[in-house]
C-alpha cells in the first residue's frame, strides 16, 4: 500500500523549512521532496494499519512545523 501526499506553501523558503523540520523524524518512513512551492510526500506499507499510523504521525510534524513558523 502506498500514500501520495502533496503540501503547497506561499514560497520555496516555506516548502524547505517544512521539510528540513520534518525529514529526520521520518526517515527513511516517508520520501519527501519538494518541486517549486510543493512539499511532495510518499510512503508505503504493508498493511493498512502501518500506512495509517506512518501518515498520522508524518502529519502531526507537519502540522507543528506549519505552527512553528506561524509563531516564528
């Protein structure tokens, strides 16, 4: 089973320092890489549950990322 996630945010500079906080938390779980403004995402498991645990937990750094450079 696999998982595409797409992330766009107003800038490159953006897109970076979201993946930058969130890559060593997640590898090598999740493959990120960023095209523009887009934070590109991919995982793979092999049952559902693990894909879904892998997914909510990348989202969680996702999501405190995104807060961090919101108060930042």
């Amino acid at each position: 089973m696999e998982c595409h996630l797409e992330f766009t945010y107003p800038s490159r500079d953006v897109a970076e320092k979201v993946l930058k906080a969130v890559e060593l938390e997640n590898y090598p779980f999740v493959r990120a890489k960023l095209e523009g403004s887009t934070l590109i995402s991919e995982t793979a498991a092999e049952s559902l549950d693990s894909l879904i645990h892998t997914v909510e937990d990348y989202l969680s750094c996702i999501s405190v990322a995104e807060k961090m450079l919101d108060e930042g």
